[in-house]
C-alpha cells in the first residue's frame, strides 16, 4: 500500500506530463475547474488530475487510508496552490485508465463559467421528426455504399497511430495530426470548406463542411464527430490511440471523402469535427458546442464515432459482419432512431445498446448545448469485450479488424442521407 502513493507523487512530480512553458493556462500547476458527474464541481492542479488518472489502480473500494495516502502524497503541489482534494475526485480520477473506464468522465469547465450545475438530464432536447429510415428511398447511397474500403480506414489509423507518438493535446507536438486531417479535408472539400478552430492549448479542432444543396450557409447542419487526441498511461511519449479514437476519426474522414467524391448535397450541410483535447475533460468540443450555440447555429443532429476498430470474435456475434454498439444514452430519441438506421442499412451486424454515462465523450458537450446527439462504438465502457489496449500503449493499429469497421462507415453514410436529405 506505501508503495502506491509514493508512486503517485512520481508522477505527479516528475514533470514527464509537462506542457510547453508558452501554454501556461495548461501548465502543470495551473488550475482547471472540472464537473464530475455528480454535478460536483471542484478546482484541482493539473498535476493532481493527470497524476491521479495516470497512476496505478489502488484496490477498490478506496479505504479511508488509501484516500489519506493519495492525498498525501499531493501535499506538495496541494500547499503550492492552496487546493484540496476531495474523495469523490479521487475516486473518479485514481487509476482511471487501469479501470478502463470510457472518456475522462469529467468535464473541464474551467472556460465555461456559464455551465449550469444542473443535472444533465434535465436538457430539454429537440428532436426532428426524422423519417422512418427506408433504403428504397436511397438509392443515391447504392455507389456510395461500394466506395467503402477497409484499406481506406486502415491508411489514416495507421497514419495518425504511427506518424505521430503521442497526439495528447499537452504533448509538444499536439498539433501535427489536427494540420494532417486538415491536409485531408481540405484535399477532398477545398481549402474554403475546412477549417481550424483554435483551442486554448496547442491542438486545433479541424472542420470540414460540404454545404446544403441550396447554398444556404445558414442551412441546418447533420454532425459527425469524433477526437483527434489520444491518451495512455505515458501520454507525453507514447499513446498511439490507434482505436481510441484514430478509428473513429478515420471512418468520419471516409465518409466525408466519399460524399464528396460523389457529389452528394444534402437539403442540409454536412460537417465534420476532429476534436482535439477530449482526454482533457471535453476541452476541443465544449469550446465548439459553445461557440455553435453562441452563434445561433442549428444542429439537425450529431452522430459521434467512438472506438469503432476493436472487433474481436465473440459468443453473440458469429456468422455477423461487425458489432456496433449504439448508446443508449444520452437522448433516447436519436438512440432508437440509429438503432433503426443501422437495422435497415446494415442488417449484417450485430447491433447492442449500452450506455456510456456523464462525460463518456464529445457528444455530451453537444448535448450539454440543448444539440440531439447519438454515438455508436465497437463496445461500452463496461462491456467485457472493450478494447484491453483501451488507454494504454497497446492501443496500436495491429490490434484492429478494419474489414469490420467497414460497417461503421456504411452506418454514418446511411444516417447522412437519411438525416440530411
Ligand atoms: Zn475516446
């Protein structure tokens, strides 16, 4: 047990986790405010969240004892900022990752002196009378469909997981794969319809945009998101997050790449999102989903990719061509009418429901917004068959079935024409 603590105070003092001196408000020292998803709010040094996370897991359930030592062995940075650490902080932070527990499970609010303590839950939600989804209204979608190619997916994993060691938004070169997605973007939709949106650490978030067939720039927007960072247990040196979340990145830039190459305009735009900073508590999307809403934009509805590569064998999916996992949360609607999309366009997967809970990933910040979101994956967080190499330097390309994620690209094309039409 002495041996942990001491650990903690390793990394949490080790400077390892650095962020370069010129992005002070992420420094280790700095104080972010964060929300837990009992809607507790607490300020903590970023050296406290980061060694918590990042540090062993302690035996469940945290004694009082080991809640003293891990408080103890911050006293350091604790009497340096003046801070305190409560039990809830560090039962949701300690070990995270060892528990492979889906998303930070905060959100960094540190930015958002607006966000209202209320629950979650109490959002009042809209969402569009979306028709029941039928492929023989859809034909446009058939040559689509046969641009699909797990090859395809395969090269921007592989390129994302390998080019780059580490894409944590602290990291120094945290912003290299966000130019390289917008090298991407901007080669399939014009440089006009791709864009940076600055964050307030060193990892854009990327947009690209295909306008509504009228031109309107004022035209509702169908989403597709999904982050661009990655983390690990060593986040500053390595973290390839070849599934989390390079496979979700991946499948929204083949779509995107095959919309356009088949010159498909909706009644409404289509945008994409790589989010940058979603391991830090939501950082790239909350700033976006506020600024959308700041600036009056209407959302139709946000679909959100999140470890889609991971497809192991397993006793429920035999003789099926993938497992797609749909959320159940946090809005029922846009749940069940995934659910039905993938039903009628991808009648060979396996489909669940599962939830994902408070801060599971960059769909909450849109829906934290009033925006109706949904987020399909390979498996939820407390799923046996989730990713093993979830949040570690396991997390490698290798590891993946892209002629699995394949349908994950199906699904997203069906919901565009379905949604944007
Ligand atoms: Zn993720």
């Amino acid at each position: 047990m002495l041996t942990v603590p001491s650990l903690l105070l390793a990394i949490a003092l080790g400077g390892a986790l650095g962020a370069p001196a010129s992005q002070s408000e992420f420094d280790d020292l700095s104080i972010r405010t964060i929300q837990f998803p009992s809607y507790h709010e607490e300020k903590l040094p970023l050296a406290v969240i980061e060694g918590l996370q990042f540090s062993p897991a302690l035996p469940r359930p945290l004694s009082s004892e080991s809640l003293n030592a891990a408080r103890a062995s911050f006293a350091n940075i604790s009497s340096v900022t003046g801070t305190s650490i409560s039990d809830e902080a560090i039962e949701e932070l300690q070990g995270r990752y060892g528990r492979r527990l889906w998303g930070p499970g905060y959100m960094d609010i540190t930015a958002d002196s607006e966000v209202e303590a209320r629950s979650l839950e109490e959002r009042q939600v809209t969402v569009p009378n979306f028709p029941t989804p039928d492929p023989s209204q859809h034909p446009e979608l058939t040559p689509m469909l046969a641009k699909v190619t797990a090859s395809e997916i395969k090269g921007y994993v592989t390129q994302l997981s390998t080019a780059y060691a580490t894409r944590y938004y602290r990291s120094t070169n945290a912003r290299a794969p966000a130019l390289w997605i917008q090298s991407q973007f901007s080669s399939w939709l014009g440089s006009s319809q791709t864009k940076l949106a600055e964050n307030s650490f060193d990892q854009p978030n990327v947009i690209g945009r295909i306008e509504a067939k009228s031109g309107d720039p004022n035209a509702p927007i169908v989403l597709l998101g999904a982050h661009l960072d990655s983390t690990s247990q060593t986040p500053s040196t390595k973290a390839p997050g070849a599934d989390d979340d390079a496979s979700g990145v991946a499948v929204m830039m083949a779509i995107m790449r095959i919309l356009k190459g088949s010159n498909y305009q909706g009644t409404y735009a289509i945008e994409a999102h790589a989010y940058a900073g979603e391991e830090g508590g939501l950082l790239g999307s909350q700033a976006l989903a506020k600024s959308y809403k700041a600036a009056g934009k209407n959302i139709r509805g946000m679909l959100d990719f999140e470890m889609v590569g991971w497809q192991p064998n397993t006793s429920t999916n035999s003789g099926k061509s993938s497992t797609i996992s749909i959320l159940s949360d946090p809005v029922t609607a846009m749940s069940t009418h995934m659910t039905s999309v993938v039903k009628a366009y991808v009648p060979t997967a396996e489909r669940r429901s599962v939830a994902c809970g408070y801060g599971c990933s960059d769909h909450y910040s849109f829906y934290n917004q009033g925006y109706p979101v949904v987020c399909i994956a390979s498996y939820g967080p407390n799923d046996s068959n989730l990713n093993p190499g979830y949040h570690t330097t396991n997390d490698t390309v290798d590891k993946l079935s892209f002629d699995r994620s394949v349908d994950f690209v199906k699904a997203g094309l069906a919901w565009i024409v379905e949604v944007a039409a």
